[in-house]
C-alpha cells in the first residue's frame, strides 16, 4: 500500500491503482468524458487533469492514465486544475456547442463559447470511447478517420460494413448522442447498414441482430428465445427432469 494525500486527505492505495480510481473510491469525483470503466483507457480528452505534487514540484497530468507507485499529493481542484479544465471546455464548446454534456461542464466551470473561434457545431468530441467499444467487441467496424478539425469516426470508406453486426455498442457509450439509429419493430439501422431484430418467442421483445447471434456462435436452431427466456426455459427443464428423477 502507499499512502498519498488527496485534497490534503491522507489515504492508502494499493499500488498501481488508477489515480482517478483511488480518488473516486475515496469519495472525490473527477470529472471524465473520454473515459468509460468497461472500455480501454486512452487519455484522450484531459478534462479529469489533476495537479499531483512530489518532491516539490507539481504538474498536471489526467487521472484516468495515472497509477499511483509512489507517495504524491494530489489536488483535484484548486485553480490551476480549474484552469486546465477551462481550456478542454473551452475548445470542445467551441466545437460542440449543442452537446448536452459539454454545456453542463462549461455551465458548472463558467465556460462560455467564443464566437470568433466557433466552428461548425458537431456533436462529436473525438473521445474514441465508440471505436473502443467496437474493438472491445472485436468487431472494429468504426475508426477515427481524418486529420485536425476534419477527425471524425467512420467506417471504412464511410459506407456498410461488413464487421457491424448492429450491437449499438458504439452508440450506447457515446457521451453526447452523437451516434444515431433508426429502430423499427423487427429492424435496425446504423452506420448505413440495415439490420434485422429477432424476436423472443416467448417475452416478445427484440433481442439481437442475425449478425450479433452469428457473432456470438449461437446455432441457426437455438435462435428463438433472448437470453432471459433461454435461460429460464433450461432452468424450468432441469427442475422438472429433477422432480422426474426423484
Ligand atoms: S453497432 Fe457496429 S460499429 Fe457499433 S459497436 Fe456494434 S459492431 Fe461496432
Ligand atoms: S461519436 Fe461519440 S463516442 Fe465516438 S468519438 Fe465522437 S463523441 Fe466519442
Ligand atoms: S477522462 Fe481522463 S483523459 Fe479523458
């Protein structure tokens, strides 16, 4: 264990713990866009910067990418983090003025949008939390595509892909609704593919895509039942084989 002060509260962290992990176990929140507890962490936004202390000298780094190996002191919000915020609102904003989330953060940080540097309005804040959901999947269907102001997520030679088996993965962990799809009984579109939904027969909810049931290995005759109702059906059948057998 070592022990490093938060805020100027002492605390013991298991070494290697994630700052941003340790601060939150401990009760200090830190805000995050780009990072996500089930994803791969990149370190792409900055906005849950920090300053740590050692040795006396300070620097600001992002929690999210930190593992704590020796004694530090860490503030989590005096100005000069406030600042370091300030700036990550400040360009997201000016970029992406109609996300909900970029105008909560600048709300609480006193940001406002700079009309002479405002660019075309887009929802998306290049975090890769999307492309990182794909590959987790192992499907890689999107990716980060483009230089400077043009970087925007994709498909390959932005049209239907193959690998998109429609998990809504990507759409799920975008934090600002950037993502959109059309779902319709029985089918779904997203990333300029068309999907059709499968329905459960015995709750009557559409459960997946074809293509995540062929991703999963599922067999062409065990596709009839989501998982809640599989799983219920085998229990009711091993109960009354149990009975029988008694
Ligand atoms: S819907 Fe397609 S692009 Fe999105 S995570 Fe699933 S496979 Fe990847
Ligand atoms: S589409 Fe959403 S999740 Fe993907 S990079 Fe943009 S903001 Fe992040
Ligand atoms: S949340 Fe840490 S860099 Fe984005």
């Amino acid at each position: 264990m070592i022990e490093i002060t938060i805020n100027g509260t002492p605390i013991e962290v298991e070494k290697g713990t994630v700052l941003l992990h340790a601060a939150k176990e401990n009760g200090v929140e830190i805000p995050t866009l780009c990072n996500h507890e089930g994803l791969n962490r990149e370190g792409n936004c900055r906005l849950c910067s920090v300053e740590i202390t050692e040795n006396g000298r300070s620097k600001i780094v992002a929690s999210c990418m930190f593992p704590v190996t020796r004694s530090i002191s860490v503030e989590t919000d005096n100005e000069r983090v406030k600042r370091a915020r300030r700036t990550v609102l400040q360009l997201l904003i000016n970029r992406n003025p109609k996300s909900p989330v970029i105008q909560q953060l600048c709300s609480e940080y006193g940001v406002k949008r700079e009309e002479r540097f405002a660019l075309e309005p887009d929802l998306c804040i290049r975090c890769g939390r999307c492309v990182r959901a794909c590959e987790t999947n192992g499907t890689k269907a999107i990716e980060l595509v483009g230089r400077g102001f043009d970087r925007h997520v994709a498909t390959p030679y932005e049209t239907e892909s193959d690998a998109c088996i429609g998990c809504l993965s990507c759409a799920t962990v975008c934090p600002t609704g950037k993502i959109t799809y059309d779902e319709s009984p029985g089918k779904r579109k997203i990333w300029h593919k068309e999907f059709d939904v499968l329905k459960c027969a015995r709750c009557g909810i559409y459960f997946a895509t074809k293509e995540m049931l062929d991703w999963a290995g599922r067999p062409e005759n065990d596709r009839a039942y989501c998982d809640h109702c599989q799983k219920y059906i085998e229990s009711v059948k091993f109960l009354t084989e149990h009975e029988q057998n008694k």
